[in-house]
C-alpha cells in the first residue's frame, strides 16, 4: 500500500489513531471487503489490536462490517469524500458550540501580551490568525513575498465584510479593498534604509503582527498591547498618507526634496535599524515577553 506523504499524520490530527489511520487507508486502497487479518497484514498494525482498532473505526462510523455467506466478518470504509464530508460537519459543529460557548467563560483582558516571533512560517501563520480573525477592519504593509502566503485569507476577509487597507511595496493588482502602492522610495531603497520586508498586520485595532524578513529569516513579534497596537495602525496610515500627498506633486520635486532635505537625511540615517531592532527582539525565541497592564485599545503610524 503507498500512502502520500503526511496523510496518516492529518487523519491523526482529525482524531484517529495512527493505528486506525492506517487501517483505513488499507481497507481504502484494497477496494474490497477485507478481513482483520487481512488488514493487519496490509496495513502493518499488529494482529494482536487490530480487531481493537477497527472496533472503533466501525463505532465512528469510518467503516462498517460486513459478513459474508459463511458469517465471516469483513470491513468495508467510508468512501473517503464521505467521510470528510462528515469529518467537517462534525468539527464545525463543535468549533460552532466553542465559538458560542468560550467568549462566555473568559473574562475582559486584564493584560495584554507581547511575545516574540523567530522564523518564517511562525511569524506568517500568526499574522494568519490576525487576519482571520478580523471582523471589522484589516491594515497591512507587505511585501509580495509575503503578502502572497496571505492573499488567500485577505480575500476571505474583505468578503465577509472586513475593511481592508494595504500598503504594498510592489505592484499587486489582485489585492482587494483598498490597496496602495509604496512609490514615494522604490522598494530597492527602503529595503537599504531599514534592512528588512519590514511587515504589519492589524486587525480591529485590537492586535497585531509587526516583522521583518531578510531572506530566510524572519523576527516579530504579535501583541494586543493597545500601545503597540496603535503604533502599528497609525504607522500604516501615515506610510499611506505619504504616497497620497507626493502624488498630488511634481515627481522630481519630491524625488529632489526626499533626497537633499537636511531633515529628511537626518531622518533617514539609521540604515538597517528595523532589521536590528526586530532581530535583537527575537533573540528570546518564541517566549512571551512580560504582559502589560493597559487600558482600551486603538490605532498606528509609519
């Protein structure tokens, strides 16, 4: 029997047992009825659990015995569309229930958390949740390299009524709600100036992922501190509020003051400082920094 890679493991994740994931996939790729002994020998459980095993399979309803003329007992599985199909209703109906059930139990936030983010995909998948779990409005500032991993749940955010602002560094026509170019410094030149794909997601003004991405590696951190959350909102807006009013003005007049202003130079004379900021605060790993104590919530700036 050849199983794809990591499928024992997801059905694992879904509550089977390995023993029962891989009965099942026996009883699946055989095509026919089968008896124990016949899944013990193609699927590897031991003889000696597998009329166990495929007990529960047939009280979960994933297979189902059948008995032959001379009242031998086989197995049969679920088709594997229906037993998603059934597998998703049953956790959405739990995950319903918890949905109703859990914002009951927890009392108001007394603190608020500011823990750090070391890596790629921790960091993408906790600005994953930020964006999903946003219900009123949604502000990012993202590269295409990472905005790309997220596009798919921004789209699900903005259709289910969600605001969406973003600031990309780099032309990306698929984003939806409103979308903003970063043209007031080519992308080449901010990724000098701060070192980093400096990154920003905020959902609600309630929480937040701010990171940064050098190749390969990534730091942040995510917060619901209504201090961090503010900066984070505002410093969007304002990168926004940028590109907005440079456009209202002749190019090489921008492009002249942004380039010989003293104020401006000044400034922009900390090269690389996101980039050692966001890396000296992900040398504590994944470990939550200490709570704060904090009041309500709000904004962000750039």
């Amino acid at each position: 029997m050849t199983v794809p890679d990591g499928v024992v493991a997801q059905l694992q994740e879904l509550g089977m047992s390995m023993y029962e994931a891989k009965a099942y996939l026996a009883l699946v790729a055989a095509g026919e009825p089968l008896n124990g002994y016949e899944v013990a020998k193609r699927s590897g459980v031991p003889r000696s659990t597998v009329y166990e095993t495929l007990g529960k399979l047939t009280a979960s309803g994933a297979t189902y015995e059948v008995r032959t003329h001379d009242d031998t007992v086989t197995y049969l599985p679920l088709p594997p569309a229906s037993l998603i199909d059934r597998l998703g209703r049953r956790y959405e109906s739990t995950l319903g229930a918890l949905r109703a059930a859990l914002p009951s139990i927890a009392p108001p936030s007394r603190v608020h958390l500011i823990h750090n983010l070391t890596g790629r995909e921790p960091l993408l998948e906790r600005a994953g949740d930020v964006v999903s779990g946003a219900r009123h409005d949604l502000f990012l500032s993202t590269w295409p390299q990472e905005g790309a991993q997220l596009e798919s749940l921004v789209r699900d955010a903005d259709a289910r009524g969600v605001a969406v602002t973003t600031l990309t560094y780099g032309e990306n026509e698929n984003l939806p709600g409103h979308a903003y170019e970063h043209t007031l410094s080519p992308p080449a030149v901010v990724l000098e100036n701060l070192g980093c794909r400096l990154f920003v997601v905020v959902a609600d003004r309630r929480e937040c992922v701010i990171g940064g991405f050098v190749d390969s590696d990534a730091w942040g951190i995510f917060s619901d501190n209504p201090a961090v959350v503010m900066v984070a909102v505002e410093y969007v807006r304002h990168d926004i509020a940028m590109q907005l009013v440079a456009a209202r003005f002749p190019a090489d007049e921008v492009a002249s003051f942004w380039s010989t202003d003293d104020d401006i130079t000044r400034l922009r004379s900390d090269h690389g400082f996101a980039a050692s900021a966001l890396r000296a605060g992900g040398a504590d790993g994944d470990r939550p920094a200490a709570a704060r104590r904090g009041g309500r919530r709000r904004g962000r700036s750039a």
